[in-house]
C-alpha cells in the first residue's frame, strides 16, 4: 500500500502486515522477517509509523472487558479513542487523557503517549493505563505496567512502536454525569495576558488557547484562551452532527499570509468581549478539526507539518515570545497555533511533555520551511526545550539527542529486547536509532 502520515509527506510503498485476531498475529508473526514498524490509524503526522514494511493493529478493534462500577476497560490496540466515546460516553464515561482528535488508535495513544487540554492536572495517556501486553522482537509476548517490565512499560509509553507491538491494553476511565462542558473564553490582548490567563485558570480541568501568529508589536501573542469543565445535567447521549469534508486539494496560492492574517483577525474577533460563556457538546471542544473529513487536504498537495515545541516554565514566556517574533517576522502564518500548558513530566525516556508550555503550529510544506524551522529548532532548544516527535517530520537527530538526552537509555533497552533490528521507521533511521 501506499502510506503517508497525516501530514501527506513522506509517501512510502508498505507491505503491510494486517492480522485479525492476536492468534492470527502469534501464528504468522515469528516466520514473516517482519523489519518495520507498528501502525495505528495514520494520525501521527510525520514519518513515526511508516517503513518499508508496517504492522498494522486496525482489525484488531475489540472491546474485551469492562468494569462499570470502577470504569476499568480493556481493549485491543486497533480500537480507536472515537469508539470508545461511541461507546462509553451514554454510559457515563470519558477519558482522563485525549488528544484533539479522536482518531487515533489506543496503541497509538499509548506510543505516543498523547496528552490533550487537561495535562496539568491529569497528565500524559499512559498515567491512565493500568497495563498493556507487548510483541517483542522474537515473537513472545509480556505483561507491561509499573511493576511487571516497568522498563519496556516506561519506554513503551512515548516509543513511538520502536519497543514492540501492543496487542491490547487496560486503562481507566473517568466518570461524567453530561456530555456536555461549560466552556468560558477570555480574550487576550497579548503573550503576556495569555500567560497570566493560564495561571488564574489553573484549576480549569481543560485549558487551550488559540494563538494569532501574525499579531507583531504590542499584540504579539494575543489570543482567545478556552477553558471547560463537564456540567452535571444527565445529558449522556450524543448530538447529530452534519458532516463535512473538503473534497479536493487546495491550490498552493490559497494559503498565504493574506489569507492567514485575515482568518486570524476574523478568529479572534469572533468574541467581542473579554469573556464569554457558554454549554458545548464535548465533540467541538475537544475535537473541532474531527467534523471536517480531510482537512489536510487544505494545505495542497505538497502537504504539511505540525511544529510543535515545548519549554520550560521558567523560559516559556521568553521562549514562546522569541518563536512568535520569528513566525510573524517570515509571514509564514498559520491558521492552527495552539498553546497548553503542561504539569511536570512522568519520567519516560521518550514522552514529550515537561513542565511549561507547549506551542503546535501547522506549516504547509514549501520551499525554505526547512531552514526556517532549523532557525525554530535552535530557539527552542537554547530555552532547553523539546519537539513532539509524534508531529515530526524532519527534525535532526543531533536536535533529538538534545531534547531527549535519555535517548541513549532508550536505545540501550531496544539493544537489550532485539528491538533495534525489528522495530524501525523512517523516523527512526534519521533520528539514529
């Protein structure tokens, strides 16, 4: 087949490796030479899930157990977040963790230990997994949580598939009484005023702001900042929603910083006062681009990439402040510009978020982006931050090495598995692992 990420480049012609059921898998998987990596449902935006040969978990998408006094579930890997809250979510339930799309596999979750707008209080995806069961390189298969293979459990959880193949997983759910959330927006007349937006809205459960990156001088940074927190009114059941889809590529001349500037106005102008509030179905708050099918379609054919950083607390504001001035002075705007703020790390090699602020911006593939983001790179990196390795594309392995300074440990651990000669994607290979 061929595969691409979300964010359409780089293709790759895959054999692809699809078993319906784990004996399936279990019987074929030690005689297929298989030397690739693990897939989900193609959401990672870069190179991370694509290789000559993938392993695919999509047919492997069945409920196994839950608890309904204590919301406890167990799954195969293929099932998606989306059926989950299909699901669950008329029976009272919802998770402690979840990315802005739905779309994603709980395997992939896991690999890439996704966060969302509740990180500061709730953490990464894998805070909230009680145990998964992994394919190791030689086909035999182990129990991972914090007590059994806590080792393969931390480096799993954010290894991007390099560890092994999850085959099912247990975690935890939360309990709601609605569907639907109180969402307040507060206006932000720059970095400043977002920055200490969050900080007063600390106790939000869910926080995000929308960025205007082309905003220069004294509204540098200014921004629409979302906070919500679930009501209590026994609404459970979902509503309708109408379907859209953008049906071709855009042409390359219909992103420009014209038209960035102009939608970033129009955005932030939408709420006209300093504060506004009102009752959300959860589908719009946390996954506003899920409704659009092939939004990535709008960037063109030459396709995208989603930049995104993280810094720490203590140089976040200068940090954020120094990549917006860049992005607004190069005009390459963007219509998705996303700021968290995130609680302290839980200590896996390889999981992205730190204690600060996170900034996910989405760049269309064009000539001289790559020597710009180098230029993002070394900003981020002198604040002693890190890139999402879910969203890259093409990031170098030296800027790896030094966001990640436990690479080695994780390399180590693949060495120790047999991983490093079975479980490989492009990603890997220009990352030096």
């Amino acid at each position: 087949m061929r595969l691409t990420g979300w964010g359409r480049k780089p293709a790759v012609d895959a054999e692809v490796f699809a078993p319906y059921s784990i004996p399936d898998l279990r019987s074929r998987f030690p005689r297929a030479r298989f030397r690739g990596i693990p897939r989900g449902n193609g959401r990672s935006y870069g190179d991370s899930a694509l290789a000559p040969q993938v392993l695919s978990s999509r047919r492997l998408d069945r409920f196994l157990a839950f608890d309904a006094e204590t919301g406890v579930l167990r799954c195969e890997a293929g099932v998606l977040l989306a059926d989950i809250l299909d699901v669950f979510v008329p029976r009272g339930w919802f998770l402690h963790a979840t990315p802005g799309t739905k779309l994603i596999s709980v395997g992939g979750a896991i690999a890439s230990d996704v966060h969302g707008k509740s990180h500061h209080l709730e953490g990464c995806f894998s805070r909230h997994v009680e145990r998964f069961s992994l394919m190791l390189a030689d086909g035999g298969i182990v129990d991972c949580s914090t007590t059994q293979h806590a080792d393969l459990f931390r480096a799993s959880c954010g290894g991007m598939g390099l560890t092994g193949f999850i085959l099912e997983a247990t975690l935890r759910l939360k309990r709601i009484r609605s569907a639907y959330l109180r969402e307040t927006t507060f206006k932000a007349d720059d970095l400043d005023h977002a920055l200490s937006l969050f900080a007063e809205q600390s106790g939000a459960p869910y926080s995000v702001a929308w960025i205007d990156c082309l905003a220069t001088g004294p509204r540098l940074g200014r921004s629409l900042l979302m906070t919500g927190d679930f009501i209590d009114d026994g609404r459970l059941h979902g509503i309708a929603k109408t379907p859209l889809s953008v049906p071709v590529d855009a042409p390359g001349f219909a992103l420009n910083r014209y038209s960035v500037a102009a939608f970033n106005a129009l955005y932030y102008h939408r709420v006209r006062g300093r504060q506004r509030e009102r009752v959300v179905h959860f589908d719009p708050f946390f996954y506003p681009l899920d409704g659009i099918g092939h939004w990535n379609r709008i960037y063109g054919k030459s396709g995208f990439t989603q930049y995104q950083f993280v810094i720490p607390k203590a140089s976040g504001a200068a940090g954020i402040e120094e990549v917006l001035q860049r992005i607004a002075a190069s005009k390459r705007g963007s219509f998705l510009a996303v700021l968290k703020t995130f609680g302290p790390a839980n200590g896996n090699p390889l999981s992205f978020p730190m204690e600060g602020y996170t900034l996910a911006l989405d760049f269309r593939l064009e000539p001289g982006l790559l020597p710009f983001l180098e230029e993002l790179d070394r900003i981020v990196l002198d604040h002693g931050g890190r890139l999402y390795l879910t969203k890259d594309v093409r990031m170098s392995a030296e800027t790896f090495r030094a966001g990640y300074p436990r690479w080695k440990e994780f390399q180590d651990l693949r060495r120790k598995y047999g991983a490093d000669t079975t479980f490989r994607s492009l990603q890997s290979e220009r990352l030096g692992l």
